[in-house]
C-alpha cells in the first residue's frame, strides 16, 4: 500500500503537467478581442514594454489591452498609452490580486520575463498563453501553449518581447504617443537645468561623488542649473555629493508622475541605468545612461527609441561583465554582471566611464 501510495504521489506532477499540457494545446488567436500582458517587473523593465504595447495595438486596432502594473508605476500610464490599461498588481497584495480576478477571461496572454506570472494567465482564463523559453523551474511554464526562444544574435530585450507577437516590429517611437500624466504641484526648477540622477538599484551601479560634483560645476559654467535627483532611501548619495546644499535637490520628494514633468521640461538627464533613464526617453529628454554592470546592448535605446536623444555609455567589451543570463535563462550572447558588493567591492566598470568622455556626450546633446 505504501509503495502505492509513493509511486501516485511521484506521478502526480507528470499527470498534471500532461492535462495542462493537453487542456493548452490550442492555435495562436487569429483575431484577439482581450489580450492580458502579465508580469511583476521592475519600473524600467515595465516603461520597456511599450514596443509591445504598439506592437499589440497596431496589430490588433480593436483589441482590450490590460497589463499587471506595478503600484508605483501605474500613474504613468493614466493616460493609456496605445489604449492600453494598466492594473497595479503586486503578488503579495490579495486586493491588488482580487482586482485582476475581476477581469477573467482573455483571448491572448503574453508573460514578459518571469514566467510564473503564466499561472497568474491561467487563473485569469486566459485561453492562450505565449511566453519565452528556458524559464526555470520547468512547472513555471506548464500553462504556456507557445514557447518563442530569444534570439540566438545580440539584441534589446524589449525587441525579444515583441517576437512573442508574430507580425512586424512596431514604427519608432515618437512622444506624442505617451499621453503625459497628471501630477500633483511641485516646485519645478525656473529657467534651463539640468537633472542629475545619482541613484540606482544596486551601489556597483553608482559613479563616483566627485565626479557629480565636478559634472554640476560644468554645467553651472554653461549657464544650466543643476539639479539632483534620487529615491527615497537615496537622498545621503546627494548629502555625499552636496553637503553643503549648494543646487536643489529633488531627491526623495517626487513620485513617478512628478519625476516624468520634472525631466520633460530638462534640457538633460543624466542617470546609472536605472528605470528613471527610461521615463528620459519616453518624455523625449536628452538623456546620457552610464552603463556599468548592466548591458547597453540589451536595454539601450534600439530601433524603437533611436529617434529619442539618447546615448548609453558604456566600456565594451569589459572584462568581468561576463554573466550570461537573462532572467534565468543562458543566452550565449549575452554579457552582463549582477555581482553582488560581496562577490565585488570595487564597480572598475563604473569607474572606467571618465568625467570627460560623459562630459563630452552631454555638451554633444545640449548643442544639438
């Protein structure tokens, strides 16, 4: 009985896996009335999404289009840019979680990076799900019906998402398609100025203090103010920078909303990669992103953004940027680090990036 019991209970996965399987096996939609985009991703990998978005619309002019959003980020799409409408959803939050489950039934599903967020595709009904391959664990993906592999040649990762949609890549972007969201009043700068943003979702990806400094001070010569900018938990990088409290600082006081005014109306940006780099290239601001671990290749500019005034810096080839994995997959062309400080206590990638060379590409985008 025992032995019974154990070889069932060491069938059960197999089983389920086989009707999920079975219970998915079904055509592309040829005509999608509902399409859900379901994920949790970080804000900058969220603002990336939107090659998709216009993909999805061009393609499907008719179609309902929701996207799980994160909290944070959904204020900036209040306007639903290409018609689309973003839900926050946070998986830990069962209000955020009940909200979606009031919006059963999709045509389509697409999972951009994680794919257990496929399971969250299959409790919502969704009849056909895409999503990319060599996710890991492999029950991850059981609700997939279509497994497209990213591309076996460097590319933006934001251009991989959109083969998950068979069809034409979408026309570039220009920034009268984001309709801009409302914010609540600040104080915004007066006059031209310049927005430093010193933060960044690890320390390896932060530049050196003095070299803000001495950025700041040129700016101040040609007449642009500075302006520092940093999360909440980020203001002692500006302290660090500007003890003495010599430019404003926005650092800590915007939400999204107020951040994507505060950089439409700069005449630059400049910024780690950090999702903040990407609000810089949907409001159309000349932006300089210096890339230290993360790669320019993958979540650079692209075809899709390259009318934007953009410039990703970058030290390419650099010899420990040699991780080759994209959200759990092995991709052999991939060349990126997410070394933690333990495994690296000194960012030589950031350090490579020179006050003059990022000096340079400012006054090429100031003077355009």
């Amino acid at each position: 009985m025992a032995s019974r019991a154990r070889a069932r209970l060491q069938a059960a996965p197999r089983l389920a896996r086989s009707w999920l399987e079975s219970r998915f096996r079904r055509r592309f939609p040829a005509d999608p009335q509902r399409i859900l985009i379901a994920h949790h991703l970080l804000l900058g990998d969220t603002l990336m999404l939107a090659p998709l978005l216009k993909k999805l619309r061009t393609l499907y002019p008719r179609a309902e289009i929701v996207m799980a959003t994160p909290k944070a980020a959904v204020p900036l799409f209040a306007g639903q840019p290409y018609g689309v409408r973003a839900l926050p959803y946070d998986p830990r939050d069962p209000g955020s979680v009940d909200a979606l489950a009031a919006e059963r039934g999709f045509d389509l599903a697409l999972i951009p990076g994680d794919n257990r967020y496929s399971w969250l595709a299959y409790a919502l009904g969704a009849r056909y799900i895409v999503a990319h391959a060599g996710d890991r664990p492999a029950y991850k993906s059981w609700p997939v019906d279509r497994k497209v592999a990213y591309r076996s040649e460097p590319a933006p990762w934001f251009d991989m998402v959109c083969d998950l949609v068979p069809g034409p890549a979408p026309t570039p972007y220009r920034t009268d398609e984001w309709p801009v969201p409302p914010c609540l009043p600040f104080a915004r700068p007066t006059g031209d100025y310049a927005v430093l943003h010193l933060g960044a979702s690890s320390t390896l990806k932060l530049w050196p203090a003095e070299r803000w400094r001495e950025l700041a001070l040129r700016l101040e010569r040609h007449g642009i103010q500075p302006v520092w900018s940093a999360g909440p938990k980020e203001t002692a990088l500006v302290d660090a920078v500007d003890p003495g409290g010599i430019y404003p600082s926005f650092a800590g006081q915007l939400d999204l909303a107020q951040m994507w005014h505060l950089l439409a109306g700069s005449r630059l940006l400049v910024c780690p990669d950090t999702g903040v780099a990407h609000i810089g290239k949907l409001t159309g601001t000349p932006t300089v992103t210096l890339f230290g671990p993360g790669s320019a290749s993958l979540y650079g500019a692209g075809e899709f953004w390259a009318a934007m005034p953009y410039r990703a810096l970058t030290v390419d080839p650099f010899e420990c940027r040699d991780q080759r994995q994209l959200f759990k997959r092995d991709i052999a062309w991939v060349r990126r680090c997410s070394r933690t400080t333990a495994q690296c206590q000194v960012p030589r990638c950031m350090l490579a990036l020179s006050l003059d060379r990022v000096w340079q590409t400012c006054s090429e985008l100031l003077h355009r």
